[in-house]
C-alpha cells in the first residue's frame, strides 16, 4: 500500500511541477489514472463525511455510534413484551368496539323511547 501511495505523490508532484516528469508515459499514465481513482474515492469519501454531518453524525463512527445506541435499545425490549403489549391492544380494541356497539344499541333504543313519548 506504501507503494502506491509514493507513486500517486509523485504523479501528484508532477502534475503539480515540482518534480521533473519520468521518462516511462505507459507508467506515467496508469500512475496518473491511479491518481484519479484515488482522488475520486477521496471525494466520494468527503461527500460522504459532508452529507452525515449535515443530518448530525460524525461520520462512519458516528453511524456506527448510532448503530450500537440502537442497538443497546432493541435489546433493552424483548420479544415477548412487544407480542404481550400488541395482544393486550388487541384486547382493548375489541372492548372498545364492543362497547361503541352497546352505545349504538343505547342511542337506537333512546331514540325509540323519545319517539313513543311524542
């Protein structure tokens, strides 16, 4: 890896003109194309930093941070809470819909009875 960071510094100085160009063109070329791949995962890494820290996190460890927050979470809930506390809901929507249907029958029968009166 320290290989190929030297020669992309290289290309980069001489692209730059600090250092005079090698002789070999097919190096300079693929060394130059190296550069750019390079040079555009670097980009592609600082969108990337830019984008996490515009919605508030700190980068991959920032991400991961929040990951492991998230986690931490879940694991605080167990699966058998969340199947309890949905049937419990189930529970209380049918008492509920039972009793909105008792209050329909109590209005039908008021209504009858104010009917009768009159």
């Amino acid at each position: 890896m320290s290989e190929i960071y030297d020669a992309l510094r290289r290309v980069q100085e001489q692209r730059e003109g600090r250092t005079p160009q090698e002789n070999g063109h097919h190096t300079q070329t693929m060394l130059e194309e190296m550069l750019r791949q390079a040079e555009a995962i670097l980009r592609f890494s600082e969108d990337v930093q830019r984008r996490m820290a515009d919605v508030g996190v700190d980068g991959i460890g920032g991400v991961l941070n929040l990951y492991a927050q998230l986690r931490g979470a879940m694991d605080r809930v167990t699966q058998s809470e969340l199947t309890a506390t949905s049937a419990d809901i189930d529970h209380l929507v049918d008492a509920m819909s039972r009793l909105r249907d008792e209050l329909d029958r109590l209005k039908a029968l008021k209504l009858t009875v104010e009917g009768m009166q009159h």
